[in-house]
C-alpha cells in the first residue's frame, strides 16, 4: 500500500518545514531582534487525505547570542513503514542589521545510514558554504541574504515583524541555490484550536513550476503558521493544521 502512493515518503517528510519558508503580511513593530521569541507548535500532516503524522517547531534562543530553529517529523499509521525513524531538520542562526545569518544546517532523515544526512557550514568572513549533502561535498559561494531550508522562516519572520514585505528568498538546497518567488493572497479568517484568527495568506513557488505552497499566518500570535498546504495544478499534495501552540 505504501509503494501505491506514488510519492517517496522520506521526501514528503524532508520538505514539509522547509516549504513553510512562504512570506505573509508585514507587521508595525520596528525592531525585529527584540520582538523575536521563543516558541514551539506542533502540526497534523495530512497526505492525499491520510493523516500521515506530525511534525513539529521550536525555537530557542542560546546564551552566546545565537539562536536555534528545529523541526521534528514523525510518521503514523502505514507511513512509518517507510518512515520508521524521526526526521530531523536543524538550523543555527544569528542576527544583525542585514538580517537571518545561517551559521550551520543539519538535517537528519532518522535512519542509520548518513546517505540521506546534511551538513551546511556558513562561512560569511570567507565567503563560502561548506559541508556534505548526501555524501557529496560541497563548496558554494555564500552570496549575501541565503538562507537554509530553516534558517528562512525565520527571515520570513524577521522581514515581517520590521514592516517588510518579501517578495523572494534565495535558499540552499543540498547542493544548489535556488530561488523561490512570493505572492499575497486575500486574509483569510480560520477556525483553529487557538480560536478564530484572521490569518494573513502569502503563496510561493519556484519560477515555472506549476507547485504553490500556501501558508495562512497569524499575526496575533506573532505570524506563527497555522495552517499550509501544497499544491500541484488543482490537486492538494498535502496538507499541515496546528494541533499545539506555546510562546
């Protein structure tokens, strides 16, 4: 059954968070380092109308003045016959006057085998990202604002909450730069366990591609995601609701 589903499970799972880096409206508060805060929510998946596990947010700020952003995927049900282990995605981070700085990404597919695993290193002083991905070294030059696949929500967020309204982010996947463009979309208000929230909905996909992902964004509870989904054409690939919420 689970070969049926016509897509690579540990794909599904490896690109939920990374597809949440989708911009929403812009905020009023001018300081975006002391408005950031720490949070954890959690999230049902939904794929091809199956509830096929959770996934999960937290950030956390360190003592030495980085940050770090985590995400925690588990499968259920038929998924973790593919799935067995936790899927884990990690970004260290700082901030300054030019924004999010990605300083290290990890990623985890939560198996033994390194085949799948990433590791990113952001060397700004030098200019270059080095690291493995897959088992290929890499070595890129860094160019100014990149981000990785955590790294950019929190530049999403950052913009946001400075009164900025992004229109793309350049993001390092494995071992290429790509590029994503943004769209607005009319607020949508939504039920949520966290009540009714008007919600501010941005779109966002590579250039050419016929994949949307659509995110509605909470401005009360400080643009936290509350809801997303992917699309190709009319078909919805899979969806995520928020289940848990805390700041």
């Amino acid at each position: 059954m689970v070969k049926r589903l016509g897509i690579p499970l540990t794909a599904l799972f490896a690109v939920l968070f990374s597809a949440l880096l989708r911009a929403a409206a812009p905020a009023t508060q001018p300081s975006a380092a002391a408005a950031l805060t720490p949070f954890a929510v959690t999230y049902e998946v939904v794929f091809r109308g199956m509830n096929a596990g959770s996934s999960s947010l937290e950030l956390t700020s360190e003592n030495n003045g980085q940050w770090r952003y985590v995400s925690r995927n588990n499968a259920r049900g038929i998924f973790r016959l593919a799935l067995p282990g936790e899927i884990r995605q990690t970004s260290i981070f700082t901030i300054d006057d030019g924004g999010i700085k990605p300083l290290r990404y990890l990623a985890d597919d939560g198996t033994k085998s390194t085949a799948k695993d990433i590791q990113l290193d952001f060397d700004w002083a030098g200019g270059k990202i080095r690291g493995v991905a897959e088992e290929r070294r890499v070595e890129l030059a860094l160019p100014e604002g990149l981000q990785d696949g955590m790294s950019v929500q929190i530049a999403l967020m950052h913009a946001l909450l400075r009164g900025e309204s992004p229109r793309g982010f350049s993001l390092i996947d494995k071992d290429a730069i790509k590029e994503y463009l943004y769209a607005a979309e009319p607020p949508v208000r939504l039920r949520t366990v966290a009540g009714e929230l008007d919600t501010a909905v941005w779109s966002s996909r590579r250039p050419n591609s016929n994949r949307i992902t659509r995110v509605w964004y909470a401005p009360s509870l400080g643009y936290l995601p509350v809801q997303a989904e992917r699309r190709k054409g009319d078909t919805v690939e899979w969806s995520m609701r928020l289940k848990t919420w805390r700041r």
